[in-house]
C-alpha cells in the first residue's frame, strides 16, 4: 500500500484494516476530533503492549502506520 492509498481510504471510510503478520486489526478514526479509537478487541501479540505499540510497527511506504494516523494532514 503506498502512502497516497492510504490516505484514500481514510478519507473515504472511517476505519482503517491493517494486517500484520497474517491477522487483520481495525482501527477506527475519529476525522473531527484526530481522535483514534479501536474496533473490536484482538488479541495481539504478547510483543506488544498495546494496540499503539502494534501499530508503530507497522509501516506504509517506510512510515509508521501510527505516526501517519496521527499527521494532521489525515483529520
């Protein structure tokens, strides 16, 4: 996924699948706030100690997923 798709599909739905290492996550974005919340609970990986903490990990086109959900640009 390039940067530029990704930013497509925040504006167009409000969540976001990502997945990691063979099992798929959703984040929820809140665009009027920049606010970001989580869809139903998954476990993950006892490497991480929470969902931002996967999320910093996960990278498209060699940024975080977590710091591309967060750019201002994306609210």
């Amino acid at each position: 996924m390039t940067v530029e798709d990704f930013k497509n599909a925040i504006e167009v739905r409000r969540d976001f699948d990502f997945i990691y290492r063979g099992k798929r996550y959703v984040v929820n974005v809140s665009r009027k706030s920049g606010e970001i919340t989580f869809g139903e609970e998954y476990l993950i990986p006892k490497k991480f100690d929470s969902y931002r903490h996967l999320m910093a990990e996960c990278l498209v086109e060699g940024r975080n997923l977590l710091d591309l959900l967060c750019d201002c640009s994306f609210s």
